[in-house]
C-alpha cells in the first residue's frame, strides 16, 4: 500500500528536522515544495509518500480514515 503524507509549517529547522526524519523513515519526496507567505511567517509544505509491504504497518491514525464508511 502507498502512503502520501503533506507535511507542512513554518520555514524553519523544526519543518527541516521533520521532514528529515520522514525521509530516515524510509518516505520519499513526492513533487516539489511549495510555500506561502501568512503575513508574518513563510509557510512551506512537501508531499512525501512511502510503499509498506504489510497494512498493519501504516499509521493507525491513517488507518482509521482509510477504513470503508458502513452506510446506515
């Protein structure tokens, strides 16, 4: 299963340590960074995304938006 996380914050070396680990993590960039201006900060995001072999290793909380909705 392919996983696509958008990381996103400030412009600083806490996004940059972030985005480091999600790479340590084994996710790849995916498509360029983008980046906004809010008035005071610089804003930035990147795509990431990562390949797991087995579902039971993608993140819980992922886990429970991708779960189908039963209908009523």
């Amino acid at each position: 299963m392919k996983v696509y996380r958008y990381l996103t914050g400030k412009d600083d070396s806490s996004f940059c340590a972030r985005v480091t680990q999600a790479l340590n993590e084994g996710y790849e960039l995916y498509g360029a960074p983008t980046m906004t201006f809010n008035g005071i900060d610089v804003i930035v995001g990147q795509a990431i995304t990562k390949d797991f072999a087995d579902e039971n290793d993608v993140p819980e909380a992922l886990k429970q938006h991708l779960k189908p909705k039963t209908q009523n």
